[in-house]
C-alpha cells in the first residue's frame, strides 16, 4: 500500500481528478452558503422586525437614605454602600417576577405584552410561553455606582405599558419592600419617560454595572464576518474531505506517476511526451 | 494575457516534438543497429492512451529522418485508418482485415523484405487476448504508458503476462 504512495502520487491523483473536485467544492459549498446566507437572513429579518419601532421607556429613581442611629458616625459608610444592593436583591427575586407577572397579566393579554416586548435578539416567545421568568426583560434596577441612587426602568414598545410596569414596581417597592428594611428609607427622586430609536436602544445598558458584562449591542446577525463565516467554512470543510478521498484513492489504487516506477521491472522509459489529442488530417 | 497563453502552447509543442524525436532516434538505432524489426507498441490501459496517435506521430518522425516506415494497425477496437489521410512520403498504413495472427504473419513476410521500418499497434495485452499473439509475433515490444493513468496493478500484470510468453520488453514511452 504504502510502497508506491508519496506526495507525487497524492499530487497526480489530484491533477487527474481536479475537474470534478473542483466541480463538487463549487458544487457543494455553493449549496450550503446559500443556506447559511439565507438563515442569515431570516435571522436579521427577524431582529429587525421587532426592532424596528420605537422602545418607549419608563424610568424611576429612588434614594436610599439610611437610619443613622445615635452615637453611629459616618465610619460606617462601607456598610451603607452596601443598603441599595438589598433593595436591588429584592427585585431579583422569582417573588418580584411573580408579583409583576400576576398583575401585568390581569390588566393585558398576555399576546399583547409578548408582541409589544423584546425579548433579546430576536427571539420569538409566543403568549403561551410568556412566564414569570421573562419579566426580566422588561423590568431592570440598578445601583448608581458610588451613590445611593436606585434607578429603575421599564421598557417596551407601548408606553402605556411600560408606565403600568413601571406603577407595579413602584407599588413592590411600597408595599413589599419598604417594610422589610428597617436600616434605610427609600425617597422617591423622580420618574421620566423616554422614547428610544432602535439603535439608542440597542446601545443603552439596561442592566445592573456590575452585571453588564454582556452590554447589549445592536443586533450583529448579518455582519460581514458572520456570511464570510457562512461561505468559507463550506469550502473549507468540503476542500478538506476532497483532499481526504484523494489521499486514499492515491493509497489504495496506485498509479505510474514517475520514471523511476518503471525501473522495478528494469524497463527503461526511452521517451516522455505530452499526451497529444486526436488531430484529423495527418497533422501532429 | 493571450500572448502568455501562446507561449505557453508554442512551449508545450516543442517538448512534444523533442519528445517525439528522441523516441524515433531510440527507434531507428534500435532497427539499425540491433536489427530489430517489427517493433510492437502496446500498453496496459484500455483506453485514454492515444495509442493510436502516438504510433502514427512516431512514424511520421521515423519519416522526417529520412526513412521509411509501415506501421500496421492491429487493434480492431478503434477503427481509425478509414478518414487519414497521409500528407507524407515514405510512410505507409496497414489495417489487418481479419484481425488473425497469420494474416499479420502474411504481411510481416512481405514487409520484410522491404527493409522498411515496421511498427505494429497492439491493442492492451490484458484487454484482448489475441494481442498476447500478435506480440509474440513482433520481436520487441514498446510499452506505452501514461502518468497518473496506467494503474500498477495492470502494468506489472502486462510485464507478467509478456515475459511468460517470452516476449522481449525493449522499453517504455511515457505520457505526461
């Protein structure tokens, strides 16, 4: 097997089959390119479908102002750094999507709030699949770093919507939250409404600083490098089984591919010459 | 662009017609001074050779160095002599009729005596089993074979099946 096998053999393997790999790496990773650029584009499609209208925003802001008892200084301000963190802890809780979810769904349907909500690059959720856990995607609360600032928003493509959200969270914090801590009161600073293009909205970091470690961007489905990718791994993957079944057929069925081949029988080659075509006439 | 191209042409057909000439010099040392005569030309694929061609570009080489030569078409898969035509003095074409070893008997007898230079087109020793015949018949073989095509297996079976029948293998003329 391996006596009449070398990169030479490999090489007029190739030369005599180059046609039809050449055909099947065109063939194939034609085929399969079109299918990627094709998801590619069904994908973009899709992101920018929901994507394309205005994301109307209701902000609220909150300070935490802690209960300094007597004889307590100002040394222990590492501890109050740490109070808005508990009110935030509280909103990150299955208790607060449960709350918000319960009384969202009573006051729409739950397709409404599904078709008028992004629920992060392009994913579809139908209403069936609406739950508490995707409540996440609408409701976001941050700590201010440095400060004692909460700030907490609300989005989606209604802003009736996003400011009824916005009147759940406020009554969670009231009614819920509030109470339970007894080192600090929060103080109502402020409430806002925004309406975002779909671009500001891709760039806005919803999430908390500390969780911001995937910042959304605009939607990179159909970049330049994702249909590069799409095209040159076919090619790349098709070439490479090419090479692959060459390799084998140069191994398994030998060829004369040298001078030296015939020289096993001692026969010498008295000539080599081009392989020459049919001429009619009695021409070369 | 296109001049690269007609160079490269230009190139090519000059290798070939240096290939060719070295293999009729080969050829007519071998009748002259070896004295050998017919020369069989074989080869052990069944098609995609020009076997054919290359035996008549042989001949008419044999013919542009002065000499004259017969070259008796054997091989009745291809019937090729019907539409050639031949623009050269000296150099003559022979196609069996019946296809038998002693019809090409026949014919060497008379061709001979001549004192021409007589090359027989053989068809592949391992395809046709009359050709194994027609080569005892000749006194030297010439094996054409071509790169990347000639399978070993089929080779070292025509080099087996011809030395058992005491053929004698002068060379090999190989197709790039």
């Amino acid at each position: 097997m391996f006596e009449h096998f070398g990169l030479m053999d490999i090489w007029s393997t190739f030369k005599r089959y180059k046609w039809i790999v050449i055909l099947i790496i065109l063939g194939v990773s034609t085929v399969l390119s079109w299918k990627n650029i094709v998801n590619i584009g069904k994908d973009t499609e899709s992101v920018y479908m929901i994507n394309n209208a205005d994301v109307k925003v209701s902000s609220a802001s909150y300070y935490v102002e802690p209960l300094i008892e007597k004889g307590q200084g100002i040394n222990d301000s590492k501890f109050y750094r740490l109070i808005p963190e508990d009110y935030i802890a509280f909103f990150n809780t299955d208790f607060f999507n449960r709350y918000v979810y319960d009384r969202i769904t009573l006051a729409y349907e739950n397709s409404y709030i599904v078709s008028k909500i992004n629920f992060g690059e392009g994913i579809n959720i139908s209403s069936n699949k609406f739950t508490p856990e995707n409540v996440k995607e609408i409701c976001f609360i941050k700590n201010i770093k440095d400060t004692m600032m909460i700030s907490m928003l609300c989005r989606s493509y209604d802003e009736k919507l996003s400011e009824d959200i916005m009147k759940i969270c406020k009554d969670f914090i009231i009614s819920e939250v509030d109470d339970k801590i007894s080192f600090a009161n929060l103080k109502f600073a402020g409430q806002t409404r925004r309406s975002l293009s779909p671009a500001q909205a891709a760039m806005e970091d919803w999430k908390n600083e500390e969780e911001s470690s995937n910042i959304r961007t605009a939607p990179s489905k159909g970049t330049v490098f994702s249909v590069m990718k799409g095209i040159l791994i076919p090619i790349i993957g098709v070439s490479a089984l090419s090479i692959i079944v060459i390799i084998l057929i140069a191994m398994f069925n030998p060829t004369l591919n040298r001078e030296s081949d015939f020289c096993e029988y001692d026969i010498p080659v008295i000539g080599e010459i081009d392989y020459c075509t049919r001429k009619i006439g009695g021409e070369k | 662009m296109v001049g690269f191209y007609k160079r490269y042409i230009a190139r090519k057909q000059e290798r070939r017609k240096q290939g060719y000439k070295y293999i009729s010099n080969a050829i007519i040392k071998m009748c002259e001074e070896d004295n050998i005569s017919p020369i069989g030309i074989t080869s052990s694929i069944d098609k995609s050779t020009q076997k054919y061609d290359i035996c008549r570009n042989i001949c008419i080489e044999i013919c542009e160095n002065g000499r004259n030569v017969v070259l008796i078409n054997a091989d009745m898969r291809f019937n090729q002599s019907k539409n050639i035509k031949s623009y050269h003095e000296g150099f003559r074409e022979i196609s069996l009729v019946d296809f038998k070893v002693s019809e090409l008997r026949c014919i060497l007898k008379e061709e001979k005596d001549k004192g021409d230079i007589i090359i027989v087109n053989i068809p592949p020793v391992i395809v046709l089993a009359d050709a194994l015949e027609y080569a005892k018949v000749c006194e030297n073989i010439l094996l054409i074979e071509r790169y990347s095509y000639s399978k070993y297996k089929d080779y070292e079976k025509t080099i087996l099946l011809l030395k058992r029948s005491e053929v004698v293998i002068s060379g090999a003329i190989a197709c790039i």
